[in-house]
C-alpha cells in the first residue's frame, strides 16, 4: 500500500488561520506536529491517507502496520518499570490478571487522517468556537471538534463528543457480556446513524442543536429480538434534554424512553455499561467538574487492525477476566488526560473518571472509572483504527472491564458480520418514531 503523507500547509493556506500555530507548531486538530525528543513517537505526516490496494469499499480494513514487530511485552512483573507511562486503569487489569493479562507495545504509528473539509473545518472552529455560559453546550463550531487547542477540560471533552465521525454510519455487530468464568452470550446489534453536525455543508447556522440520530435494533438472542431503539441526540442537552423512543415487539408498540442518559444501564450490557459510555463518553457532561491535567505520553491501544480482521471467531477473541491481549496492540502516544468530579449536588455511580483522550483524533482510548468510595471500580479501553476510505479514526471494538466482579462487555464484535458502511445516503426521515414503528411491525 502507499501511505499519502499529506502536510496541513498543503491542505489550509496560511493566510486562512484562525490560529496560525495549527500550521506549525501543531496540526489542524491540534496535535503536536514534532515527535517525541527521544524518537519513540515520530513527527505527524498526515496518516492513513490511502487504503491499500487490495482493498476494496465495505471489507474489513487490512492492517496497513502487519510487517511491523513487538517493541516489548509488558506484564504484572514488569509494570513497574512503565508506570508512569500507564494509565492506572491498565496497571490495575495488570494486577488483577498477572498470567494473563499483558500489553503488547508496538512502534508507535500516527496513522489519524481525516478529509481536507474536516481540517479546513478544524481551524475554522479555532477561530469562533466558545463553549455556552454554563459549559453544558457549544457554539460557533461544525463537522468536527470544536477546541484544537483545549485551555480546559470541558473544552478536551467536547472535542471528543463532537469529533469527525462521518456523516453517516450503518453497521451491524455484537456484544457479549462475559462471566469471570469466560462464559458469555451475544446480543446481535443492527446500527445506523446519521450526524448533522457532521455533514459536508454543515454550518454553526445550520445545526440547530442537532448532533446526532441513532437507530439500534437487537436481533439476537431470541429473548430481545425486536427490540429497537431510536435516539435524537442534541448538543445542549440540559437546554434540550435527549429524545428517545423503544418499539417492544411484545406490545408491538412505540413508547418514549425518558432515561436514556447518564448512569442508566446501557442496552443489553447486563449493567457493565452505562448509558453514558457508549462511545467511551457520550451525553451531557453536566454532572462533573472537569480538569484538564496536560498532555502526556502514555501506553494505550491503537491500531487495532488484528482485532478488526474478518473470520476471526468471537471464542477466538473473548476469555476469561479479558479479551485475548495476543491479539490487541498497544503504541506510546501522546494523549490529553481530562480528569472527571462527581459535582457534589449530583449523582452518579462513577465519582470520578479519568479520560485518556488520543492528541490526533480527540478519541478517547482508555477511561478509568471510579465507585462512590473513591476505588477504581471499572476500566475502559477503545481498540480504534483508520476507516481509510474517508479516512477517520473510530473504535472497531470496545472493552468495559469491571474489577470488582470479574466481568466485563466486549462491545463492536464485527469479525464475523459485513464491515461498516460509512457516508452512505440517509435522511433524517429515516430516523422518526414513525420511521420505527414502520420497520417494528415488518
């Protein structure tokens, strides 16, 4: 394959920027363009730019990294040695499963790229994007994260919510939430997804408050099938609170889901997920204080193509107390570490969460999540890759590990289903409780 290494100055004119550090020091959405001083992260050069050639649109994704080999393995007995580069979510799994559990570090590859509109939008929300008065939403800003260079929390974790996702998504996987004694049964998932924030001509005028329409239908077991879940997401959502609707095929009827928000259970997650987890953080990010802590090199998973590939059996992939780490890959990289309080007048299962958020696609790759008494309670980790024929950077498949019961949630499992389908025509037609109740009763 040909990686196209692409300079920001090649894509946006000098003269164009809002901030004319996001054409030198930094890229367009706000990474440090320059490697590491020791060499271990290597300057930006644009990513992924061009999927290689035996691929072709709607296969799943070949690893554009396969040739490369392992820097070094870490394990429970060597973890000390790479503790300050470790979030305390994976040292912990590390304890927790120390002949099992390990971490494999791969050459670290600055493989996010985005499309040319997205970076052009980028900088364009440098120069107008503010948050509102309260934090709770964001104005002046389109297409893709708001804040390339963050001044605090809020602001890091809106760029999250509000990243380059598509405009539209369609895919089909599966969730297995596994016994500590490895056994585990799937929930067939049928997802569509369409983003107005996110579309070509997206404008800060034209959004009127609208982030996102998620469609998700269970078809499997038999015991949920027919279970549909229709979601109209806004920015704001305290001046607008999240509209939802679930058609029950028992009752053959569309009802409105007041509660899908915040630390409600996530679908058919066997309360290993909150609702606000999905995608690592979504919702409104009302009930915490946010702290930006700075950004740090840190050992997360990236490029997790051997996580992706197709054929690869689910029994292949989940094991007891974890996923098989064989197949996972972990880099060195840069990321902004954002530091989440309960407020005091509000309640939450977590009391605080700490977020490992990616510097060159504002994707969030590891969450740790703490109980009511202030133990590491749960570990999140975000297996993400290159959907190189946008290009953009989103999970293939995520983990929610839960220390205290020895369970957990392997969410996005695709191997075995057709790959994503990725700026596909849809309408907003296609996402109303009629539109629900019409695909309900087929």
């Amino acid at each position: 394959m040909r990686l196209a290494l692409v300079s920001a100055l090649a894509l946006l004119p000098l003269a164009a920027m809002a901030d004319p550090r996001l054409a030198g020091e930094f890229t367009p959405l706000g990474a440090v363009r320059a490697g590491s001083a020791d060499g271990r992260i290597p300057a930006w050069a644009g990513g992924v730019q061009t999927a290689p050639a035996e691929y072709r649109r709607g296969q799943h994704h070949p690893d554009p990294f396969a040739a490369d080999r392992p820097l070094l393995e870490i394990t429970s007995a060597t973890a000390a040695t790479h503790a300050a580069q470790l979030p305390a979510g994976l040292q912990a799994m590390l304890r927790t499963y120390p002949q099992s559990y390990k971490l494999i570090v791969y050459p670290t590859r600055r493989s996010a790229a985005y499309p040319a509109h997205v970076y052009e939008a980028a900088v364009a929300n440098a120069g107008r994007a503010k948050l509102t008065a309260d934090g709770n939403g964001v104005e002046g800003a389109a297409i893709t994260s708001p804040f390339p260079i963050p001044e605090n929390g809020l602001q890091a974790v809106w760029n999250h919510l509000l990243r380059y996702r598509g405009e539209t998504m369609k895919r089909v996987n599966s969730q297995a939430a596994v016994t500590r004694g490895g056994d585990w049964t799937l929930v067939r998932l049928e997802e569509t997804a369409l983003f107005p924030y996110m579309a070509r001509n997206a404008t800060p005028a034209s959004i009127n408050n609208q982030l996102g329409l998620f469609l998700q239908a269970v078809t499997a077991p038999a015991r949920l099938a027919g279970e549909i879940l229709l979601v109209h997401d806004p920015i704001n959502q305290v001046i607008e609170q999240r509209n939802a609707w679930t058609y029950n095929p028992g009752q053959r009827r569309v009802r409105r889901a007041p509660n899908v928000a915040y630390d409600n259970p996530g679908t058919g997650a066997d309360g290993l997920r909150t609702t606000d987890q999905f995608d690592m953080f979504s919702g409104a990010p009302d009930r915490y204080d946010w702290t930006l802590v700075g950004r740090r090199e840190m050992i997360v998973p990236a490029n997790a193509y051997g996580l992706h590939k197709s054929g690869l059996t689910n029994e292949q992939i989940l094991r007891p107390g974890h996923i098989n780490q064989d197949l996972a890959r972990y880099e060195l990289r840069r990321v902004w570490v954002v530091d989440a309080k309960l407020k005091p007048e509000q309640r939450h299962i977590y009391s605080r969460r700490t977020f490992y958020i990616d510097e060159d696609s504002w994707q969030i790759l590891v969450a740790d999540h703490y109980d009511s008494r202030g133990e590491l309670w749960r570990v999140s980790e975000a297996h993400s890759i290159v959907y190189y024929e946008i290009p953009l950077v989103w999970t293939t498949l995520e983990t929610f590990y839960d220390l205290q019961s020895g369970r957990y949630l392997a969410q996005g499992l695709d191997n075995t289903e057709a790959a994503w389908e990725l700026n596909q025509p849809m309408s907003a037609a296609d996402f109303t409780p009629d539109a629900l109740r019409r695909i309900g009763t087929r």
